[in-house]
C-alpha cells in the first residue's frame, strides 16, 4: 500500500533548531516600508521577547528601523543562524550561494517557482542550498510563528492577522489561506498555539521534517496539519506515527478529488497522489483525520484543553493491560430534539450508548418529575437545572464503570440552566479524569456558558454533532 504513496527517497535528519529557535536572523530584502513585505517581516522580527541579532539586507539604506542594514549578506560578520528571503525568484539561486558558509537555514517566502510552472528554478534553488549545506524551507511560504519567543517571519502584519496567544497546539500548513483560518477559530475559542510552520512548495523542508521536530518539542501538546500532498509516503508514515504515538496529531488531506488535486498542484506544485490510498494507510496506522476543516478545528479544541488529563489517563491505562479503550458514552440534555441528533452522531461514530443501570434508575424515578426522560439520552427537558447536571454526574459517573466520556447539552434558554454549570462540570471531570465536552445554546447566555466551560477545560460547541465528534478524538487517542 504504501509504495503507491511514492518512492522513497533517501533523506538526511534535519535540524531545525535554527530555523524555529535562532539566534541570529538576515532578511534579505528588507525594507522601511511596511507596506512592503521586507518591512513587515523586519517589524514583526523586532518584536521578539528575547534579544537576537537581527541583519537587515538592502544596498539602498544604511539603517532600517533603528538598526545598522548591510548592501549584501557579504558584508553579515558571524553565522546567521537563518536567512529570510524576500527577492524576487530568479534572485534566489545567486542569493543562496552567498549565504554558503554563513547560513544554516533559509526561508523563501518569495513565489514564482514550480506552482507557477517553475519547476527547473526551484530545482536549481535546493541544488544550490544543499550544496551550501543550506537547510531550505519554502519556496512560496510565510515561515514560521514561535509563540513562545515571539519569533514572527510571516509577511502579514499582526494588525491584520491576530497571532493566537501562546499555548500548547503546533500548527504545521501548506497553505496560508488555511493558516490565516486556523489563526481566526483559535482566536475565537481562546485556544493557544506553540510553534506554526508554513511550509509552502516544500522543495526540502516537508511535514515530515517538521512532525520530527515536534515530537521533541517540550512546548508542543497536540499538532494539526493541513496537506495538500506527500512527497515521500515512508518517511511521512514512519514520522507521523512517531509523532502520533508521543502527542495527539490530527491531519486534514485536501485534494481528494481530481478537481482539488489539480488546484493542489497550481498552488504549491507538488502531485497530491490518490485519497484513498492515504485515507487507507493513515487509518492502518492508527493516525487521527480530519473528515473537513470544522472537524479539524474541532479536534484541536477538545485536544487542547483535555490532552493533559488523557496523558496521565492512558499512563495509568498502561499499567493495567485488562483497560481497553472505552467507546461507552452518556448523552445528557435538556432539549429532546437536540438529544437526538447527538445520538445519530454517537451512532455513525461508533459510540455505545448503555441503558441507565437499574439502581441508579430507581434512584432517579424517586427524586426526579415523571416526565424527566430516564434513558440516554437521559433528558432533564426544560425544567433541567444546573443541579441536576451534577446529580446525575455523579451517580453515573463516580464509579467509574458506566460510560468512558460525556456529552452534555445545556441549552441556556431556560432558567435553570447559568454560567455556574461550567465550574460543576470541572470538578467532576478533574475528580473522575474521563472526556467531556459540552454544547450550549448561541444566545448571550449560551456563549457565557461555552466562555466560561473553554475557561475551565471543557470544549464547548455550537452544534451536538460538532461536540460528538470532537468527543470522538478525545475517546481516540
């Protein structure tokens, strides 16, 4: 199966160090201007947390924001950890042998080249860097993004792009129109991001070099990926199952279609190879994807705020062999409707859904009205309180041996239903450490309740099929 991905190719361990964490950064074509691309990236350079040394590149100016420019990289005393290069393509190969002997690795972040039917360009491009001993990323990219440092190459100001607050999730792109909605959902659900990679044409640097630096990345929790193709299917299966393995890793394939194969081609021109082959091969090794981008973003939210605790969870799990990995989950609602589309969802994802056990059943027909809805979905209807939430919780759920995750439905158009449920719901999910993930209603209250729930760990979506599915990564890994 996996030699129809493509030929293995012999490839050398990268390190990246340079490119992700350096300590000196040429931009070679920098500018005063931030309405240029070298400007922008120069500002977003001087930005950093922490002191570098930073070599703007341009013949015309001896100064460019307040620091000493040079005419050429010639004129750069000391390595240059890496070389940001913003000239037009042709420029590139000539720039790149003057980088020999003083750059680890370089960026292009220039276009022109085999997605605009340059492909002899590009390959003159690697062929010059690899024999400078030049680790290359790009061409036709932004770069990288390190929250942590504050490392910012990317040719979009922050103004119009908002960075994403430091946080565990890595985000590795061949596309800056997915990069800039990744940035947008994060920014909406508050999620933090730790190192993004824009990889671009990948001429050398690729998705499998780049899993290979996460895995070792102590700020890095969780990674999503979105990729257009693969370059070399061995190497991509031995990294991401590596990287799979260590940290959840969550992977959207476009151009699964002849059409969005083609378009995959005309934007980065690399071959996007059959779908069904990579859908086979990821599922065969056990490698999460992302059905479309909703599911991706999805995935990513409930990872990010619950992988901690299924960390420790499956330590524990590894401990005693006889724990399998539980598929069993309640549905809690007080909206019927709303119930049962969240079951339809548990159904064509695989989940079980048990009857109430007796005992607790008998239980609940003593304290709760009749026409409380005691099956699971157990629905609380719109008399439902925060309260019984909780009541119910801890029934079913202290004993640890009824259901391997929750999805409550609190709909906020009701009275019973306040802010205060998103703190309930923590502590039983601290106390019992199994998955939950909440959907709550659109209204002003709704998103009060989802703000508050995000807060306290628990990912709250707009929709129950969103939530199920995203309790399905969870339940997963």
């Amino acid at each position: 199966m996996l030699k129809a991905l493509k030929k293995k190719q012999k490839r050398k361990e990268k390190d990246l160090s340079g490119l992700f964490n350096p300590e000196s950064v040429a931009v070679i074509g920098a500018s005063h201007s931030e309405l240029k691309l070298g400007g922008v990236v120069l500002k977003n350079l001087l930005r950093l947390k922490r002191r570098i040394r930073i070599f703007p590149v341009n013949p015309k100016f001896p100064r460019l924001m307040g620091i000493k420019a040079y005419p050429s990289v010639e004129g750069i005393k000391g390595k240059i950890d890496l070389a940001i290069i913003i000239r037009p393509a042709p420029e590139t190969p000539s720039i790149l042998e003057a980088l020999t002997g003083k750059a680890s690795c370089a960026l292009v972040v220039s276009a022109g080249f085999a997605e605009a039917g340059q492909a002899g360009l590009q390959d003159e491009v690697l062929r010059t860097a690899r024999k400078g001993g030049i680790i290359l990323m790009g061409p036709n990219c932004m770069g990288v993004y390190n929250a942590t440092t504050g490392l910012d190459t990317f040719i979009l100001p922050p103004e119009r792009l908002p960075r994403p607050r430091a946080g565990g999730t890595a985000i590795v792109t061949q596309s800056g129109a997915v990069l800039s909605l990744l940035f947008e959902g994060m920014a909406k659900t508050d999620m933090g991001v730790s190192i993004t990679a824009h990889y671009g044409n990948a001429a050398d640097i690729d998705e499998s070099d780049i899993y290979e630096y996460l895995e070792n990345d102590a700020g890095t929790e969780a990674v999503i990926c979105y990729l257009e193709s693969v370059r070399d299917g061995r190497r991509f299966i031995k990294r991401a199952k590596a990287l799979s393995e260590k940290k959840p890793l969550i992977i959207l394939k476009a151009g699964k279609g002849a059409a969005g194969q083609a378009a995959a081609f005309s934007h980065t021109g690399r071959l996007a190879g059959a779908y069904e082959v990579f859908h086979s091969v990821l599922a065969q090794y056990g490698i999460f994807e992302a059905c479309d981008f909703e599911d991706l973003m999805d995935g990513a939210l409930a990872l990010s705020t619950q992988w901690k605790d299924l960390k420790h969870k499956n330590k524990n799990r590894n401990k005693n062999k006889k724990t399998s990995k539980g598929n069993r989950v309640l549905v809690l609602t007080n909206g019927g409707g709303a119930g049962v589309l969240a079951s339809d969802e548990c159904t064509r994802q695989g989940f079980e859904q048990p009857e109430i056990p007796p005992a607790n059943l008998e239980n609940f027909r003593k304290i709760f009205p009749p026409f409380y809805g005691m099956g699971n979905p157990f629905d609380l209807t719109a008399q439902g309180s925060d309260r019984d939430y909780l009541y119910i919780l801890r029934e079913l759920g202290d004993g640890l041996s009824f259901f391997d995750g929750f999805i409550i439905i609190a709909l906020t158009a009701v009275t019973g239903i306040t802010p205060a449920l998103a703190g309930m719901l923590a502590d039983f999910k601290k106390r019992t450490g199994r998955p939950m993930v909440l959907h709550t209603g659109q209204d002003e209250a709704g998103r009060e309740l989802g703000r508050e729930a995000r807060k306290a760990g628990i990912p709250s979506f707009d929709t129950p099929e969103r939530a199920v599915r995203a309790l399905g990564h969870l339940l997963s890994w």
